[in-house]
C-alpha cells in the first residue's frame, strides 16, 4: 500500500536493531533494545532522512528542480534536506529564522556544505517563518524554476510507516516479541507515521512518547489530525482507536523544548558510557531519560520487550560555542 506513494532511497536499507545488554543490567530490565536510526549513510542520518524520502520522491514526480526548506539553525530537517538535495541532483534552498549574525555550527555547518543556498531571516516567529518560506515558493515559481517546499506531515509521516513494518520484520527474525515503542514527542510526524505503520499490521505495540514539546492534550490532538489525514491519504477503512495505545509522558519536559534537564544529562552521560551512544538534548536524551523513568516505574513490565528509536540530531551536539 505504501509502495503506491513516490520515494526515493534515501536510508539505504535497514537501520540496525540492537539490544542494550548493558544499560538493561543497570535498569534491571532484560529486554531492552534499540532502533538506531542515528545510522545512516546520509550526513549523520537521522528520523527526517525517512520523512525526505517520500517528500523528495513526491518533489521529483512533480518535476521539482528545488528544495525550498525552512527551520531554526539546530534544525536536523534543513541539514538533511540540503543533504537530500545533494544527494539527487536538486537545489536547495535553506531560510534560518533566529539571530543572522550567529555563526554556522553543527547542523547549520554541515547545511552549507552540503552547498544549500542560505538565506537568514533574523529573529522572526514560526507563523512568520513560514510565510516567508511561501513566499520564497511563489518567487521562485515566478522566476521559472519549479520549487517544492518541505514539510507536508503526511507525506512526511509515510517514513515511519515504513519504519514500522521494517523494525516489525526485524524484531521476527530475531524471535523477538516487541511490545513497547518509546520516541520523542514532538510534532507528531515520526510519532503518528509509526502509529500509522503498525495499525497497519495489526502489530500489539504500545507507544511510549517522550513530550519534548507539546503538553499532552496538544500532542494528542497533533496526532489525532495527522492520524485522520493518514487514512484519508492512503484510502483506508479508519480506525478510531489507536491512540489508545499511545502513552503520552510530560515528565521529562522541564523547562521546555530546547532545555536540558538534569535526568536529559544524565541519560546523555550514562548512555555513552554503558552503550556508546550520542544523544543530543532537545529530543534525543529526554526520550532515554523517559524511557529509564518508565522503566523504574513499571510503566514498562521487565517482562517485556521495549525498543527506543533514536531519532538522531547527532550533529547538534557540536553547536554549543
Ligand atoms: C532528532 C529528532 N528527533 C525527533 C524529532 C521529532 O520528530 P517529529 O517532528 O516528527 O515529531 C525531530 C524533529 O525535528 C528530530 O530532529
């Protein structure tokens, strides 16, 4: 059904699955495994790499000859999506929103290597921000070129739809029951696309989203609609109750989207040292931090398997001065 949908290969096959034999030990939980979406051949890879397939698979049926994209400068979506457009032939073109004067590190850096356009708005809101991305659009279409702007949830949530029949046949080729998926609550995309993916197979997961963001309600309502929209999208019978089967965990947002917290660094320092893993702290080292809280609480049973996705950013640990 998903192979109705235009996409390009991006990811390059399966991303490892892989227990956590040693951080298991410490939590006192046998059973825990990892998605490494971290590992990707493409620009330090990451859960966006799986949303461009299918947006850059959309833009070339369209006839696109530009990626237009826009984000703050820690933003994993514009590097990959420069890195995309490299990778297949397209241009880019990048609008930072925040201080232009900042310089390019970590995510921002590898954007303009990758030879993106940059265009910096200065310190403008996200409503803003995407106005000015509109426009870009328009002015490019003005000018002759045919430009496709990235960011469509639906389009962009087939990935982890994908995603999720993919870690399903791994986890069988390894005998593995899996009943709990924990990931980053964000703005719904990664989440809703794997939900999406797994109803599709009848897969009995439970999702665990780690709120980096959003307060519950909000996030629920984000994957609500992006939920609706997939059936519609993909013409199939809906099926009301699958947000039953998330649970949304708001204790790991502290201060804030963007603001680590004592457990996020901590998870960050013991996931490296137990595990040999990267986290960044806006959405990776809160989702492991949660995942060790639902764990110490029982809210995942020792006795069953759980898979935390690492949605990668690996790159915004190099943006601090
Ligand atoms: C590394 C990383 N993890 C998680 C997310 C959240 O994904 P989504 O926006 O699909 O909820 C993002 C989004 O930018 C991300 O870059």
């Amino acid at each position: 059904m998903l192979s109705a949908f235009p996409r390009v290969d991006l990811v390059g096959g399966p991303t490892p699955l892989e227990p956590m034999h040693r951080v298991g030990a410490v939590a006192g939980h046998p059973q825990l495994w990892i998605k490494r979406d971290d590992c990707m051949p493409l620009a330090f890879g990451g859960n966006k790499v799986r949303s461009l397939e299918f947006w850059i698979g959309e833009a070339l049926a369209q006839g696109s000859d530009i990626l237009v994209v826009a984000g703050a400068l820690p933003s994993n979506q514009c590097r990959l999506t420069a890195a995309a457009a490299a990778k297949t032939g397209l241009d880019a073109l990048v609008l930072y929103a925040g201080d232009a004067s900042a310089p390019l590190r970590g995510n921002a850096l590898v954007t303009e290597r990758m030879g993106a356009e940059i265009r910096r708005l200065g310190p403008v809101g996200e409503e803003e921000r995407g106005r000015l991305a509109r426009q870009a659009v328009a002015e490019l279409a003005a000018a002759g070129r045919r430009p496709y702007l990235i960011g469509d949830p639906l389009t962009g949530a087939l990935g982890y739809a994908r995603a999720a029949e993919e870690l399903s046949e791994q986890a069988s080729a390894l005998n593995l029951d899996l009943r709990h998926i924990v990931l980053p609550g964000s703005m719904g995309v990664t989440e809703a696309g794997m939900i999406f993916g797994a109803a599709l197979l009848d897969l009995p997961w439970t999702f665990h989203l780690i709120s980096v963001e959003y307060d519950a309600p909000v996030l629920r309502q984000r994957l609500d609609a992006i939920l609706k929209g997939l059936w519609r999208h993909t013409g199939r019978e809906p099926r009301p109750d699958l947000l039953d089967l998330v649970r949304i965990d708001v204790s790991q947002l502290g201060g804030g989207y963007g603001i680590a917290t004592e457990a996020s660094l901590q998870a960050a320092s013991d996931f490296a040292r137990y595990e040999a893993l990267v986290l960044e702290q806006t959405y990776v080292a809160k989702t492991f931090a949660g995942l060790l809280s639902r764990v110490a609480h029982r809210s995942i049973p020792v006795d069953e398997a759980a898979c935390i996705l690492h949605t990668g950013g690996t790159p915004s640990i190099f943006e601090t001065a």
